[in-house]
C-alpha cells in the first residue's frame, strides 16, 4: 500500500531516499544541467563522423517508438522514430517511466539554442528502467531502475575526475542537445555506469523526478562553491 505523502512513515522514508541521492550526488557525479562546454574536444570514440555525437546503432537493433522530436523553432511532432539502440559498449538503453519538461527544452523550442539540430528528440531529465547493457557497463544490468542524470559523464577527463562532470570533454549536456533525449519510450545513455544513478527500493518514481532537479542542481552549486574556494586559496 502507497503510504500517503503527509504521514511521518513517508516523510522518513522520503528523507532517507534524498540522503541516499545526496551521497550519490557529492561522490562527483554533480547532475544539473549547465550549459554545453563549448571547449570539449570531440574524440574518435564517439564521434565517428565530424560534427556528431551518434555514432551507428549496433548490429541487431531495430523497432520503433514514440518520441517528442523538435522540428525547428516553434515546431514539434510526437512520431514515431527509431528505437534507442546501444552504440558503444558503454551505453545503456534506458526504457523511459517519467520525464520531464526543463526551462531549457522551452528555450530549445523557441530556437534560442543553436546546437539542437531538427529531428533531435528532447529531453535530459528522467526516470526508467536499465532495458540492455553494452559489454563493458558493470554497475547496471536489465531490470534496474534508475535515476537519469541530465549531465553524462565519462568519470576519466581531467574535469570529472575533479567533480566537475558538467564539463565532461566527452559528455556534459548533450542528452536533449547533440544526441537524443529522454522526452521519448527510450533512451541512450553514454557512460553508463557514471551517468546513471540507482534508485533505492520504495521510492516513489513521482517525487524522485520532481527531486532529481532540485536536489542535483543544489549539490552542483555546492561543489562549485567549493571549488572556487580552494582555487582562491591555492
């Protein structure tokens, strides 16, 4: 039985869960949605044509599903697209239960970001369930519900092993940007293992996607205050 929202059960229960988040969260993985590192350099790994962060679907992918596809500014389509598909063997793909809608995705529609190209799918905050892992993804497997960070991090560049993951050189914002997003049944997700986030058994997936915003985009204040800080005394 849902425990009602007001009660001292669910109010525990619901401080332990964001506990848990906020442990997550200052591990170095910060998960707000800054914007795109306009410095981060491209590499081959990911970036198979010039200009692009979609490197082919791998062999056996296929399907369709629904997805909320921009089309240029004022211009949307809920269509039928192809399904999310692994690309590299740090992928996952991500079967999406709750998304939302971000201040950035209504600046995107209005065409105030110029590297969201037409037929990009939105969205970059979202819940879900772990549908198939690439080969080398190790602390997800198929079944597994998770929170979807907004920043995709590699956890090995200079800016991430430094906790600053929104200035990923090979991720930051591009879930929603310059690959697919999670407005859509599917997703991919790059870097797996350090752009998912557990979610803990009981939480409630309507106020772990209204948290997820609020709660990251704290903790990345947090630590950029405590960056700075140690700068200024170096």
């Amino acid at each position: 039985m849902r425990t009602h929202e007001g009660s001292t059960e669910a109010k525990t229960e619901r401080s332990e869960i964001l506990d848990s988040l906020k442990a997550r969260a200052v591990e170095g993985h910060a998960l707000s949605c800054p914007s795109p590192n306009p410095r981060a350099a491209p590499l081959p790994s990911l970036n198979p044509e010039p200009g692009t962060r979609n490197p082919p679907p791998m062999a056996g992918a296929g399907g369709l599903m629904k997805a909320l596809v921009y089309l240029g500014p004022g211009k949307k389509k809920l269509d039928d697209v192809p399904k999310a598909a692994l690309r590299t063997s740090t992928d996952a793909v991500v079967r999406v239960t709750r998304t939302t809608i971000c201040g950035t995705d209504l600046h995107i529609l209005k065409g105030d970001v110029a590297t969201v190209a037409k037929g990009r799918i939105l969205g970059h905050e979202g819940i879900g369930i772990v549908e198939e892992t690439g080969a080398v993804v190790s602390r997800f497997r198929k079944g597994d519900r998770v929170l979807i960070s907004c920043i995709t991090a590699c956890g090995k560049c200079e800016n991430c092993r430094r906790g600053m993951p929104s200035h990923c050189e090979e991720g930051g914002w591009i879930l929603g940007n310059t690959i697919d997003g999670t407005q859509a049944e599917f997703v991919r997700i790059p870097f797996a293992d350090t752009s998912l986030y557990p979610i803990p058994d009981g939480a409630d997936e309507d106020e772990m996607v209204v948290d997820e915003s609020h709660l990251t985009e704290g903790q990345l204040l947090a630590k950029a205050r405590e960056f700075y800080s140690k700068e200024q005394t170096a």
